[in-house]
C-alpha cells in the first residue's frame, strides 16, 4: 500500500488550507475570497490570483443571479462536465448550445467559429444568466458583439478564455468595457474549463 | 465589429506557430513533439514544456495502441469530454466509470476516493489501454497499488492530475517507477483534464 491521504474531504481541506497560506489573497474582495481560491485549485498555481480582474460586486452578482435561478451559459462541452449540480443553488439550467445540429453550418454562414456562433442560440437565455467562457477567444469576442448590437444582458460574465491568439486580447477587452455587466476575468493566456468551471462552483455555494 | 481572427483553423495556425516559435522543446523527442505543443496549447504556458517527463518511445506507444483500437482510460467526465472523437483513429472507446452507480458505496466500502475506486471498474479494459489521469492524484496511486497487485498493463499512462495534495508525489512516483508501462507526466502541482485530453488528442492522428 502507497501512503497517501484516502480522504476525499480531507484532501480539499488541505489544498484550500495551503493555497492561503501560499496566495496573496489581499487584492481579492470578500465576495470573491472563495472564487479565487477554487480558480487556485483547479490550476495548482497559487501566482494566478494576481491575474484576476473584475468589477466591484461581480460575486455579489453572480450569486444573487444563481440564487434565482439564473441558466448557466457555458461556451464548451468541458465547462458544463466541471460543473457541480448538486451545488447549485437553484437546479440552475446548465446550457451548452455548441453541439447543436444548426452550429456547423450557421459558422459557415456566419464566417466565425463554430465555438461563437453557438451563441446565437443563447440569445433566449441571456437576460439575467451566468455567462461562462472557459475555451473559446472567439466566443468571449462574439458575445461582446452581441451586447453592442442589444442583446440583453447576463448578470454576470465569467472570461477564461485560453491561448495564445485573441485569449489576452479578449479578456483585456471585456476588462476595459463590460457593457454594464459584471464581470471576472484571469488576465492573459491562461484560463481553461477547469477554472471557468471552479469559479461557478465556488459561486454556487458558501460550502467549501 | 471587433477586430479578431474569425477562421479556427487559421486560430490553430498561429497558436502552435507562436508555440514552436517561443517554448523550448530541444528535449522533447520526435514522437512527442505535437503532444507537447497540444499540452502548452490546452494551458496557454509555454514553460509546461520544462516538467514534461516521460519514457523512452511513450509517444509511439500511445500511438500504437490507439491505432490498434486500444480503448481510453479516463479518470473524470472532463477528460472524456476534452477528446475529440473525430481525431480517433480506430473508433476508440473513451470509457469513464467516476459516474458508475456502485462507486459511492464503493468508496466508502474500501475507504478512498469516488475517483481512485473508480478505477476498480477499468479491470477489463486495463490490458494494452491508453490511460488519462486528468484530475484526481488518488486516482493515479490507485493505479500504482493495482499494478503492483498484478493488474493488467496499459500500453502507456498520461499522468497529468492537477492541485496541492497528491498531484506532484503521485506523479513524481509514477516516474520514478512506471511499473513496467510507457508514461508521459507534467513535474509538479500543475495538470489537469484539458492538458490530459490534449495528449490524447496529439496522439490520435498526426493531423493538426
């Protein structure tokens, strides 16, 4: 027998014990503490705090929005899988439109990627939602262009996009001007559906 | 309209561009090369090519095995989700038994994690398998004690579980005795199921 700790919950209480003890935490308000830890979590790279950015009462929002039922908007197959239901506050819908049947040939037509025009089958979930972009530059762009042209509203938008063509762009863009809606993003290449997923887990309950 | 590249096999174009031009893979052999550039692509850090390690020939057996229809291992929903079937070359099985029914009570019973017991369910698909831990260190030293207790061999172990506890000396202890079977890691708390499922992805088709 290999010696290692057996203890599911045990292992969580160590890893968030070790990620404060290790992360600058200072910078990160209350309503976002445990948002940026599980982000921590799911990356093992306590040096991602300093990459956050987000706007005042962005946790306050997205909880708020959960709390009522909010639908969760999810970019890719992965974010919705790292989801945990039974922390959701409300059933909350879980949403991932990128596999529907019309998705490849609207991204012909529309002359984008399939991973953005999946979006245009959100527009009836919008108002009031969790948007959470865990893969996809191109859809964190392409729901940018949809606010500006009117599309309603989410309450909250999640931007971890990952990579290296348009992931920091797209970011730094949502950063500069939400459209009035708030917002967490981690600047730069990094991001990913673990800690797009982690950061709706953590939002989704006061339980660690 | 914003300004962004709309084409994603120009996005994919440039991304492993910009990666072959920035990280350093002098030490990475032949038959691992495109995994390497699929794992930082999946990460968006180009300095996850220094805590590759790996066995000789590990890239030609995956290789190998897929192509002769060996199924795929994997230890959470996220990672089944991250491979992209269509790359597969022999309609591989991609096989997740963390949901099985049995496991919750299987835990308890033999006191460890849902997703080390899950492992108990991969018995019959062990001998000559690609297996991907993407999330759980239990789950990988739980594949160590099965080993070590006679259980069939897979054809190669991509060891990339991410966090704080477990994650560096599970994988640390997978290279330091493979057991016999090809593996390729990432050193330390880094990992995770995108990483996890791009190596699968890389080494499916030579196609990029």
């Amino acid at each position: 027998m290999i010696d290692y700790i057996r203890d599911g919950q045990e292992i969580y209480r160590q890893s968030f014990a070790i990620i404060r003890a290790e992360a600058n935490l200072a910078a990160i308000p209350a309503d976002l503490e445990k948002l940026a830890v599980r982000v921590i979590h799911a990356c093992g790279m306590v040096d991602v705090v300093d990459a956050l950015r987000f706007s005042p009462g962005a946790g306050a929002a997205g909880r708020a929005a959960l709390a009522a039922g909010a639908p969760i908007l999810c970019d890719a197959r992965m974010v919705a899988e790292g989801i945990t239901r039974a922390r959701l506050p409300a059933d909350n819908r879980v949403i991932c439109t990128l596999n529907d049947p019309e998705v490849p040939a609207l991204a012909r037509e529309l002359g984008n990627t399939r991973s953005a025009v999946a979006l245009e089958h959100w527009r009836e979930h919008l108002e009031g939602s969790v948007v959470v972009i865990g893969n996809a530059p191109t859809a964190l762009f392409y729901l940018l262009e949809m606010l500006d042209a009117g599309a309603p509203k989410p309450a909250l938008i999640l931007g971890f996009p990952v990579g290296f063509v348009g992931a920091a762009e797209s970011k730094d863009m949502l950063a500069a001007d939400s459209r009035g809606v708030p917002y967490v993003i981690v600047r730069g290449r990094r991001g990913g559906s673990a800690m797009a997923a982690a950061a709706v887990n953590a939002l989704a309950t006061e339980v660690e």
